[in-house]
C-alpha cells in the first residue's frame, strides 16, 4: 500500500461505539471522581455529554461541565476541517474561541483550586490541542492559587479522549498524568482518518460501515 | 390510562434518529445561513456539534459555536435530573453556569452585532430556559450595541430544539420569531419523557426500544 493510500485509511465509528467507549472511560475515571469536567469544543462536546451520564452516582450532583473552544491556527476560516477534520498539522497555532467563565464557574462549583479537573476531547492526534488546554489551565489555576493564597492545594488534571493516536507528537503532556493514568484514551490506534459520526452526511451508511468493521 | 402513568410515558430515542433530526432541521436552518451557533449545555451540545456538520458549507468556514451553561437552579445539586432529565418545574429559577465568552468570540467571529444567532438545545419544556437565553442575550446585543453606536442594526435569533413539547408554557418567546419561522423544532411531541440517547446507562436497550417505536 502506498503512503498517499494509507493516509486515507478511514475507520468509521458508529454514535453507540462512542457511547460505549464513553463508559468504558467511566468505568475508570470513577475512581478518580472528578469534580468538574471541561469539553474541548466541538469535538469534546459529545463525549463530555456522555462521560457525565455514567459519571453520575446516584443521588449525587451531576458533574458540571465548562465548554472552551480550540482550534488550530488554520482551521479557522478555510481549514481543512471537511477533508481530514481531526487532523493536527505540524506548526499550526492553537487559538482560543471560548475559555472559562470563571465569574459564573466559580458561584456555582467554586475555583479551581484543589479540584479534580477532568479535560474531555475526541481525539489526541498530534497532542497540540491537549497540550494547550492543560498547560494554559494549570498557569489559570496557579495564579488563581496565587492571588488566594492556597499554593498549597493539590489540584489533578486529568485527560479523556476517545482516540489516541499511536504517532509522533508534536507535544508533549507531563510524564507524571502518564504514569499516574491520569492520561486515558478508551482507544490507542494508528495513524488512520478516524471518521466520528457526527460528521457523517448519510448515518445509515455511516452505521452499516462502522458495523461492518467489527465483523473482521 | 391514570395521570401518573401518563406522566412516566416515555419515548425513546436513538443516536441515529437525533443525527436526522438535525439533518432536517439544517435544511430549513440553512436557508437563514446562521453566523454563530449558541450551545445551551449539557442538552445543546450534541445537536449543535451535529448542526455544525450539516450547515457547512463545502468551501466556506465552519459555523463558530459558544456554548453557555444554563441550569434550572434546584438541578444544581441534587435535582430531578436522574428521575426526569428534561423536565422544566415551574417555578424554577434559570441560573447561569458559563456565558460568552466575549473576548475570545470578538477576536474570532466578530462581536454579535448584525448577526444570526441560532441558538440550540435539546428540548423545548415548559420554555424557561430558552426564554432567558433570547431575552439575557438580546440585553447583551442591546448593550454591545448602544456602546457601540450600531443601534440600526439588526440581530436576529433562531432557535433549534429537537423536540417541543406541546404542553402550557411557563415563558413566552417572541411572536415574530414564531411567525417568521425562527423557532424550529425539528418534532413537535405530547407532554411524555423523552429519553435521550446521551442519557442511556444500555445503548443496546436503547436503540431496540427506540426502533420498536417506529414500526408501530
């Protein structure tokens, strides 16, 4: 196979393997007990909806969830959102489009200092994404513990994704998230065009290939 | 059929049949061409993210969406939300949990001045919610505005939900965006239990009930 074919290697994923791969990470990140959640939108948005149905315990709160949203540089306008839409190219800049509200956050589940943040996306592919995120939220959350005087309090980030994928990463996350599993991908893979349902124009069709992928 | 079994009536709804439901309601939405999608979370999230899908257009940039934090105030904590997910008591306080992030969208998308703002969710109740997100929003359009000096500009709202329940309101929406066809529900149902997929602990269970609905 030529190179220009395996890069167009697609695995189509059905909503209810989603589902699925959502509780499989819940079944994980219950021993953690995250005490707020933040979706990474728009591919984090779905997973996040689903993760916060089986992260409930009965008679407790629901699990908030904060929206930032993050795209590379050159996705913004044109991109090339419609051919590859979950791929990461070298060089790109991430941008915010939307970052916390921390006016509103904090008047209903506190700062997030001391906390158990869990960040939810779809997909790790060059690690860019998932490295802005936490590094920009742990220099929020030490200055915020800074000005407060609480530099004390252990605050864990921890990183849900669908999909990671098994390649070179163009950022790095702390050695420690890893070792700890505080890093977890329902799914390693390889370098292949995941196509997640929510992009799909024709479901029926998306749900027949993604079904007939689990029969080889 | 008692009262409270009619209220315990519940229909069930697929993964699959949310996507259509999206996929119809962009080919009306797409006819108003919308500059921003605004998110209520957590219902919001996942017909939006599909919207996105089915609004792009092939060459032109993806529909920017801000996704807000909007709870009925004795769901923060413990509520209903176990027992009936998208029930809407009166009497219910809205309470915000994250709003726009307005730094960010202006740098990205442009203030929200002379735009198309369509706004999601999942359900529209008794109303509440969807009536304080138009009315929060058009004060912030109003004042963004008069700060401005574009006060001759027009604003206009849309709103998506994939389900209206045909049931006495607790809030009122504008009638011009009913008569104009800005409001837009993709299925009007009686006053039953919808059950979203996201909120499904057996998504096997789920999709067999929600397919044995439709073949009767």
């Amino acid at each position: 196979m030529v190179e220009s074919e395996k890069m167009t290697e697609k695995e189509y994923v059905s909503y209810n393997e989603v589902h699925k791969l959502c509780q499989e990470g819940a079944e994980i990140l219950k021993n953690f007990k995250p005490d707020l959640m933040i979706a990474i939108g728009g591919g984090g948005f779905i997973p996040a909806r689903i993760l916060r149905t089986f992260l409930k315990e009965p008679g407790a709160k629901n699990i908030p969830i904060q929206a930032i949203g993050l795209s590379l540089y050159e996705q913004i306008g044109q991109g090339p959102l419609t051919a590859t839409p979950e791929k990461e190219q070298a060089g790109m800049e991430v941008v915010r489009t939307q970052w916390l509200d921390f006016n509103n956050l904090e008047q209903h589940a506190g700062n997030l200092i001391g906390k158990k943040i869990l960040i939810v996306d779809e997909v790790d592919d060059t690690r860019t994404t998932l490295h802005y995120a936490l590094s920009e939220l742990q220099k929020d959350v030490k200055a915020q513990a800074e000005k407060l005087g609480r530099k004390d309090e252990e605050t864990s980030f921890y990183i849900f994704v669908l999909h990671n994928k098994d390649k070179p990463k163009h950022a790095e996350l702390p050695e420690d998230m890893i070792s700890e599993g505080r890093y977890i991908a329902a799914r390693t893979v390889p370098d292949i065009w995941i196509a997640y349902p929510w992009e799909a124009r024709d479901i029926d069709e998306q749900t027949r290939l993604a079904e007939l992928k689990n029969q080889h």
